[in-house]
C-alpha cells in the first residue's frame, strides 16, 4: 500500500536540528552538510532589451560571481553603410577602451564568379572587438556569442557566429589580455546608429 503526504511547508521542531527525509538532513540550505543554496543549473535570462537608432547599447552589473559564463543572441541592424558592429567590456568606472583587444573574424559570403569567397579580419592590440563588418545598412544581421568568465580576474576570452539575410556568414573569436574584472559591455557601431535586440544568458559550469 502506498501513501501520499502533501503539505505547503515542513518546519523544523523547537530544538532546530533540521529536517530529516529518508536519512538525508536538510537544514538552512544545506543538505547533509553541503549548502546548496547557491547553486544554478542550466540558462538563465539575466538581460533582454528592444532598441531603435540608438548610439549604443549598454549593460552594467550584468557580470558576478552568480555565473560562471554568459551567452548573448543578438539581432541588428545599421544605419550607415559599410561599418561595424562592435562591443567593448566594462567596469564600474566605464568603457575598457585600451588596446588590449584581440580578435579573429572569417568572412565567407556569396561571388558571383567563385560562388564563395573568405576574407579575414584579424585585429591585434585594438579598443574593441569587432562581431559583424562591412555591414549595409537597414540589413538584418544576427550573431550569437559566448563570453567566458568576464568576472574573473583572468583574461577573458568569447567565440561565436554571425550572420547575414545576404548570405555572409561569420566565425568569430577573441582575447582580452588584462587580468580585469569585468561587470559590464557596450555594443555599439562603428559609425551612426543601431536598431535590435540583445537577450544575455548567464550559466554556471
């Protein structure tokens, strides 16, 4: 014979030694011992924002201790021909705006006499990274990015993919080489003005 128990709290009796189920003892977010108060599992949504003709699109405090990595899905588009879409890391005083960038990014898109043609951009001791280049302008263009422990004092390292309703496609990757403990990012164009969304994503590891 089986039986059901179903109650909204179990509370602890008066001399508060915790709650003991099948052996196990759970008391103030610890379970035998452990505290697992903390802990996250899987993706969460920590970021989302809609933004039209804006000069950038800025996220501080976006980076702790909650998350180990964040993933980005980004939709946009330019409004002055032939620029690029960029992002910078931030701190509390601001914009990481030293040439201290690295970054690697393959260009494949459609030719008419080759079907395909690749190009790369690879960019050395810059003050921004780079996600989409030599963008036109009212184009849809997409990309989603990873950026690895921007919170630790340790260089901080992202890859991703990009992309384009013409066909390009883009394979992207960088470095940050500073031991800075970043809590914020800017994405930005080049020149003139943005319109998309941006969704972030912390998970732990």
């Amino acid at each position: 014979m089986s039986s059901e128990l179903k109650v909204d709290t179990i509370n602890e009796k008066t001399s508060a030694s915790g709650v003991t189920i099948d052996g196990v003892l759970i008391k103030d977010g610890n379970v035998d011992g452990v505290d697992v108060s903390g802990i996250t599992s899987g993706m969460t949504k920590i970021g989302d924002t809609d933004f039209s003709d804006a000069s950038d699109v800025t996220f501080d405090n976006i980076f702790t201790s909650t998350y180990s990595n964040y993933a980005f899905k980004i939709e946009h588009q330019a409004a002055d021909n032939n620029t690029e879409f960029r992002f910078r890391l931030r701190t509390g005083s601001g914009d990481d705006s030293t040439a201290q960038y690295n970054v690697v990014n393959v260009i494949s898109f459609p030719n008419s006499s080759t079907n395909w043609a690749a190009k790369t951009i690879y960019g050395v001791d810059i003050n921004a990274y780079t996600i989409n280049g030599g963008m036109a302008n009212n184009k849809h263009y997409h990309a989603s990015i990873d950026i690895f422990s921007p919170q630790k004092a340790q260089d901080t390292t992202w890859s991703g993919t990009a992309g384009y309703q013409g066909g390009h496609a883009f394979v992207i990757a960088g470095a940050m080489e500073l031991d800075t403990q970043y809590t914020g990012i800017k994405f930005y164009q080049s020149s003139g003005n943005v319109t998309g969304s941006i969704q972030i994503y912390g998970y732990a590891t």
